[in-house]
C-alpha cells in the first residue's frame, strides 16, 4: 500500500527583507506549511517569548486563493498553511507573502512563498470516503505521525492498494459551532480518502437500517472495526460519506426544446438611429382631459342633488322656520317679569287699611334686597300704643 502526504517544514523569517521559499504542492492529495513561531523569534542564537502574528495572502490581493486556508491559535503557536490545489492552478506558480508581527516590539518582516502545483500521478481513486474526527483539530491533524496513524487505521479496516488522503478541513469551515473550552473539548476536522478498491463491509455497515434509526435518533450506531479507530481516534460514524464514483451517471441532459423554451431568434439587432418621432399630444388630452371630465360631471350631479332638488328646498326652509322660533322664545324669555316673593308683595296698613305700596322699584337691586323689612323701615307705618304695667293710661 502506498500512503501519499505533503507536510513541508517550516522556514526562517527574516527581517532583512524579502526571502523567498519555494514548496512543491500536488492536486488531489492534502498538503500543509507550517510556519514556525520559533524560528521567527530567534536572533543570534537566542529564542524569545515574543507574541507574534502570521498574516498570509496572495502577491496583489487582500487574501488568500480560495483552496488554501490558514490557521494559528495563539500568538505563541505556530501557523499552518494547508489545502487542496485544483487542477486549474496546476503549472501556476503561486506566490503567498507571509508577514511576521512582533506584538511587543512591533517589529515586522516579511517572507515570500512559492508554492509550485503538479499533478498528480495519473491513478484512479474512484472510491472515496470521508470521515468526521471528533477529538482532534485542524492543526493537530495536519501532523505527519498523525496523519500518517490515521491512514494505517483505514487501511487496516478498507485494505487497499493504494490509499491517499485526498482533503482535510476543519468543521468550523462546514458550518460547526466553536466548542466550548472545557473539559478540552475540540472542534472537529473532516478528513477525506481515496483508494482504488471498493468500500469494506465495516464501512459499509453504516449504511443498514438498524444503524441509520439509531442516527436518526442521535444514537451512536454499531461498527464492528470502530474498536481500531477508538484508541486514539473517536469517529462520528453517522456523519461518514461514502461517495462511488464508478456509479455515478453524468448529470447532463440535452436540452429538448417544447413548451417554455423560446426558439432561438439569432443575432439580436438593435433599432436603427433614424427613428420617427412620435406626438404624444394625444396621449396626454386623454391622460388629463378625460379624468377632469368625469370629475366634472360627478359634481355637477353633487349640486343638483344639494340644492335643486324640491327635497332640499323644504329642508332648508324648515330648518329656517326652526331657527326664527328659536329666536323668539330667547327674545322673549328675556323681556318677561320676574315674580317676587310673597313677603315683597304689597301690603295693607294694620291700623288704616290702606294698601302700601311695594318696597321695591325698578331701579333696585333685587338680588341684594332682603326679603323680610323691619317694621321702622317701612313707610306709612303708625305707632300703636304700648300698654302700661299700672297706674294711669296717658294719650
């Protein structure tokens, strides 16, 4: 069996300018860079413990090409550079610049990165599968031991002629969620292989029904061979992908035209410059002149239903009859005399007999008048004769 891997060994920053390095990437195949923190701090012998920052981009632009990605945790780690080349970048010299930033001495260097992408041996791998590994992050399993143990445990379970670990990438990049940090807890990496054989009957174990309920009801299904993954790695086996190429049909269909396909009229020709000009004067007598019409007409109608109408007329005459007899009773609720109090009223003389007169007058006060009088304030009003305790009556 043969197992293909590419991890490049790191390089020397410097600080006396651009230096570049050159690395041989293959398509269809994992490969990754590390970039050494170590090596960036180190001056004359002496490594300090400087922060430093790694920021990587294509030679003329903001980032990146869209099949490398790069990662670092910490200021104190390294950077990793990994990726996929695509067959189109393959005989394109690609030019990555690497910019170290000292976060304590703000110190910056920068290095140039060719990465020179061949093709890779003319070999079918038409069976491909693609596992999820819990316990392990992107960088972690970028490491050659590491990746190497994990192909030795597929080839132990697949037994293939040739093995190859064709992509890698994070789960972060598939839509998962940051873990938590506890109980150190790790992100996940999804890890991809071809061989040249099809799938084993431990991987195909996957695919029964008892195992594909025990997924649906987020249970861990049965696998036979998990046992030689579980020591150092923990597969989610409901989340593995088998992909046969051998069996796939092309997706491609001739177009039938029929209903919803318009036919094919040519070369579209614009209108020529020599155009005539249209009058759109008509176009607006009828935008306007119409609707003022109508307009008019309807309010015509509104007035002779308001004030022609025989009905209306004797509305409004009623309406005025009302409003003349409301007038009146005000007019005449304020002429009429007000009624005085019995004890206002005229009087007779208890000697005499004869009538007194009111004690009021029209120019009076009537609200401030009381309504009893002491007999010394009233007029014609005669002294009757007190009697005496004894003795003699005197005139």
């Amino acid at each position: 069996m043969r197992r293909d891997l590419n991890c490049t060994s790191a390089f020397l920053l410097s600080s006396a300018g651009a230096i570049n390095g050159t690395v041989n990437w293959k398509t269809k195949q994992a490969n990754s860079f590390i970039i050494s923190r170590i090596k960036a701090v180190e001056k004359n012998g002496e490594v300090s413990n400087d922060p430093i920052t790694f920021n990587t981009n294509l030679m003329g632009y903001p980032d990146r090409p869209g099949w490398l990605r790069y990662i670092q945790r910490t200021p104190y780690s390294d950077g990793v550079l990994y990726g996929s080349p695509t067959i189109e970048n393959v005989g394109k010299p690609t030019i990555i610049e690497i910019t170290a930033y000292n976060r304590r001495t703000f110190e910056t260097a920068r290095h140039n990165l060719i990465i020179n992408i061949m093709s890779a041996e003319d070999f079918p791998l038409p069976y491909q599968a693609e596992f999820f590994i819990k316990n392990m992050n992107v960088e972690e399993m970028l490491a050659s031991e590491v990746l190497g143990d994990f192909l030795g445990a597929v080839k132990n379970v697949w037994q293939p002629e040739r093995l190859n670990a064709i992509n890698i990438t994070s789960a972060l990049d598939r839509g998962g969620r940051v873990p938590l940090p506890i109980n150190d807890m790790k992100e996940g990496v999804y890890v991809m292989v071809g061989a040249d054989v099809p799938f084993s009957s431990c991987l195909r174990e996957v695919e029964n029904p008892q195992n594909q309920l025990r997924c649906s009801q987020e249970m861990e299904p049965v696998i036979t061979c998990d046992k030689k993954f579980r020591t150092q790695f923990h597969i989610d086996w409901c989340k593995i992908s088998l992909v046969d190429h051998t069996k796939q049909v092309s997706t491609y269909q001739e177009v039938i035209r029929g209903e919803g396909i318009l036919p094919d009229g040519g070369e579209y020709k614009p209108p020529s410059d020599t155009l005539k000009s249209r009058d759109y004067y008509s176009d607006f007598l009828i935008t306007l002149a119409v609707p003022s019409a109508i307009a008019l007409v309807l309010f015509l109608i509104l007035a002779y239903i308001m004030c022609c109408r025989r009905e209306g007329v004797l509305q409004l005459v009623h309406h005025s009859a009302i409003q003349k007899s409301t007038k009146e009773l005000r007019d005449m609720s304020k002429n009429r005399e007000i009624a005085w109090p019995l004890s206002t009223l005229p009087v007779f003389h208890p000697v005499t007999g004869e009538i007194v007169p009111p004690l009021h007058t029209d120019s009076y006060d009537n609200t401030s008048m009381p309504l009893m009088q002491t007999q010394q304030n009233l007029p014609h009003q005669t002294q009757i004769p007190q009697q005496q305790t004894a003795g003699k009556w005197y005139p």
